[in-house]
C-alpha cells in the first residue's frame, strides 16, 4: 500500500491498491464507489482497476473503468490548514456520474446533493454527482479543523515536483528503465512517511533507511542512539554480505553528518573487517540476483550498481537493456565526502562519459567498461570503448 501524509505532520494513513484510505490513528477509513450509466461500481470488488504512484511519488492514481472511460481518483496529502489528504475524482468518461465517499466529515467544496440509491453504504456516507469530464474534490482534515469548507488547494502537480525534489535530494536518477526510476523514488517517499525498518528486526535495513533519510534532509543527530545499537546488533547477527557494508558506509555519512569524528574511526574499523571476507564487500549486480524488495537494500543495490565503492563507475557493467541508451545520475557518494554525478551519452557503439565531482574528489575509475581508463579530475568527459559482448550479456 501507500503512504500518505504531510513531512513534519504526525498523522499518516495507507492508500489500498484499490483507492481506500485508512488512517494509522483508527479513524474510519474512506472507501469511495461510482454510479456510472450502467451500475455501482465498488473499486475494492472491480476487475478493471489500475492503480499507480505519479512519477512513483506518494500521490497515488486509481483508475476504475467504466462504460466509456474511466473514474480516476488521486489522493495526496499538503500542509494546508494543519495538513489535509486530499481524494480527487476525475470523471474521465463522456457520461455524468455520481461518487460517493463513506464518510460524512469530509470537507468539501459544495454540499453533497446526489441521492445514494441502489447499493448499501454506511451511515453518514455522502454522494457527489460529477459531470462529464469534471472533478470533484474532497478532504479529510488531519485535526481539529477551523474550516468548513475545502479551500482552494495546490494543483498535484505541484504535489508531484514537492516530493520529487524531496527525494531527488539523495541522488537524481534518469535511467533507460523508468519502472526502476520510479522506484527509487517511491521508496524514498516511503521512507520519509513511514520510516525505516525496526532497529530490533532487521538492523541493516534500519541503517539503510536511515541514511536514505538524512540524505534527504532529516537531522542525523536525533538518529544517533538507535544507529549506534542497530550497528552492536548488526556486528553481531548480520550476515557479511554487500548490504552490511553498505548498512556501514550509509551509518559513517550519517555519523559524519552530526560531525561525530569518534564514531567515523570505529566504522572504519568495522568495515574493514567485515570486508576482510572473499565475497563479503561486493553488492548483488544487476541481472546476476533478482532485485531486493526490502526498501533500503533496493536502494543500496541501485545505488551500488552505478556508482561502486571508491569511484567506480557502473562496477558491474551496463544491463544490457541500456546499451546505446543515453542516460544520466547525479549525486551518488565515492565515499570519504565526496559525490559524483555522471551522463552515458553514446557515439555509435562506443559510450562516452560525462562527469563531475563535488566534494572531495577521488580517482574515478570504471574497471569493467573501461579497464585503461581512471581520472582524478573534477570534471570531464571521455569516450569509452565499445562494452565487450560479455559484460552485456552477463549484466
């Protein structure tokens, strides 16, 4: 499901794959339903709906078909009057119709005038008719409201770039395979709502998340405490593999941002030993295992696969879904302060590598595409040779 709610705001609720919303703090939840030309249509007992998250943000769509199009509702959440959740229905059809909500204290912009007849409903739910190709817009207050009415509301795109700003924050990617995009910033989104993995339950995890959410502007010293436990927990439990290591080099740019030089020295020392097995330092590449679905090790992994430890770039070499498609990634770590932000741009078969560091610069290298080649310089670019036939078919 999916998170919404409002950063800096306590109050959160989960949106069902079919378009409910239930809030975490045991209020009623809001179901919602369609009177189209033919029938009710129950979006929890329909076959034909589609959801997604825009842009893979926390404003989720659901579609609902109907005779001649869609019902397609968005639920997004602002700021706005002590923080609202916003359930927006678009009659995407050329045919009126009515929708109800199953909630009576949903502000609105006009009083509810469409008679609910013909399928049950709890008490107190209201009905709304919505003209074709109109919207209709309702809100669920996070408080007390001062207000009775719902006030004019940011348009959700403007939703949609807030939180991608928020989560390209710890590294933008534009890559050949949009789903996986879309990904990473949904679970960034979800991080920043719900919060990481439990220390107790899966200590990695929790360090994973919570690097991912001081890279997106939480304070790290609040985390601290926990970080230091999850670490003792996971020095003595974790199984030595890549996303330790990472759960590691996430827990020193945390301890780095609180300016907590003691600690840096101890996780370096715990790496060190960690790393120390044959296997134990190197992230899972792309095509060779399935894809995390935890989502701090998706994150560690995708981040691990473009840019490895030390400034080595695409370390497993390109899945061969990406070979003479051009791609970007910006502000991804090389480790010791510094980041690196690169582009493949193609020239014929050959790549070519566009790149600037910020930071403390380190030596760039890319020991499986370009074997020869490595720079310290803070920015350039460069044309690679053509990837071997190998790399590709094994990436």
């Amino acid at each position: 499901m999916i998170t919404t709610g409002v950063l800096g705001g306590r109050w959160r609720a989960s949106v069902t794959p079919w378009g409910g919303v239930e809030p975490w703090n045991g209020d009623a939840e809001c179901q919602w339903h369609i009177a189209a030309d033919d029938r009710w249509h129950s979006p929890q007992q329909e076959p034909a709906v589609r959801q997604r998250r825009i842009d893979g943000t926390a404003v989720a769509e659901t579609r609902v078909r109907i005779p001649e199009g869609d019902a397609v509702q968005r639920v997004y959440s602002v700021a706005d009057y002590g923080g609202l959740t916003v359930i927006e229905v678009e009659n995407a059809s050329p045919l009126p119709i009515a929708v109800a909500f199953t909630r009576g204290d949903l502000l609105t912009m006009r009083p509810p005038t469409a008679p609910i007849e013909g399928i049950e409903l709890p008490s107190g739910s209201i009905a709304f008719p919505v003209g074709h190709r109109a919207t209709i817009a309702v809100a669920i207050p996070h408080s007390s409201s001062t207000i009775n009415v719902l006030p004019p509301l940011p348009p959700v795109a403007g939703v949609v770039r807030g939180w991608l700003a928020t989560a390209h924050r710890a590294g933008r990617f534009l890559l050949p395979d949009p789903a996986l995009t879309d990904r990473v910033v949904a679970e960034r989104c979800e991080f920043a709502l719900a919060g990481p993995a439990s220390p107790d339950d899966d200590p990695v995890g929790f360090l994973l998340g919570v690097a991912q959410l001081v890279r997106i502007g939480e304070p790290a010293d609040p985390w601290l405490p926990d970080v230091a436990r999850a670490l003792e927990s996971a020095a003595r439990s974790a199984p030595r593999d890549w996303s330790l290591t990472a759960a590691i080099d996430g827990a020193d740019r945390v301890m780095a941002l609180a300016g907590d030089g003691r600690a840096q020295k101890d996780l370096a020392a715990m790496r060190k030993l960690v790393t120390s097995g044959s296997d134990s330092g190197s992230a899972a590449p792309f095509g060779l295992e399935s894809v995390p679905t935890d989502g701090g090790r998706f994150l560690a992994w995708v981040e691990a696969a473009l840019v490895g430890d030390g400034g080595r770039l695409l370390p497993f070499g390109m899945p061969t879904g990406w070979m003479g498609a051009n791609f970007e990634v910006y502000g991804l770590s090389t480790g010791a302060g510094g980041e690196v932000s690169f582009a493949i741009r193609w020239h014929g078969d050959r790549p070519a590598v566009l790149w600037e560091q910020q930071g403390e610069p380190c030596v760039l290298t890319a020991p499986v595409l370009a074997p020869g080649w490595s720079t310290s310089d803070t920015k350039g670019e460069t044309l690679w040779p053509v990837p071997p036939s190998s790399v590709a078919e094994s990436a």
